[in-house]
C-alpha cells in the first residue's frame, strides 16, 4: 500500500475510531496497524492525534523568571562572583557583606 492509499485509509476509519467503543477500538487498530503495516504504538498515536506537533518558532523560556529586573545588579553579582573564584550561592552569600559598603545609609 502506498503513502496516498495509507492516508486514505487513515481519513476513513479516524471518525470511526473517535466514536467506537473500547472493545470496538482494539479491532479497528487491529485492522489499521496490521493493513498499513505501522507498529501498533506508532498507530495509536496516529490515531489518537498525538503524533502531529505544533511548529516552535521560538525556544519557550523553560525554568523559573527572572529574579533580578535590574542588569547593572546582575553585572555587580558577577563581578563579586568571579572575584570570590565561583562560589557556590551559599558561600557567595555569606561572603557578600565583606563586599558591601559600610558607609552607604539604611533607609
């Protein structure tokens, strides 16, 4: 069977397979999987629509946002950082207080 012929067939038994039941489910995948000759995992993704992604145009920001707003705030922590050979945040933070001005009032 061809790739136009599998499609075809593909279009015809989908409406059916949405509306059957559980039992009726199995033959018709059965069927599906066994005549276009796909493995049975692949046909029910086929089939259940999972098989289909949305193209990303753009890489979605994984993790969570951004704690610093202020990017000379960030270059500040950087510089401290790198001066201290890259401490883990632990350290780094028990180590600020050398780094901070005394002289700067408290409000």
């Amino acid at each position: 069977m061809g790739i136009n012929g599998k499609r075809e067939y593909f279009q015809a038994i989908l409406e059916r397979y949405h509306r059957s039941t559980k039992k009726q489910k199995r033959k018709i995948l059965d069927e599906f999987y066994a005549v276009c000759e796909y493995n049975r995992k692949y046909a029910i993704q086929l089939l259940n629509g999972r098989r289909t992604r949305p193209h990303r145009l753009q890489k979605q920001h994984c993790g969570r946002p951004k704690k610093y707003a202020d990017p000379i705030l960030v270059i500040v922590l950087q510089r401290i950082w790198r001066a201290l050979n890259l401490p883990c945040s632990k350290r780094l933070k028990a180590a600020l207080p050398r780094y901070v001005a005394k002289d700067i009032p408290s409000s």
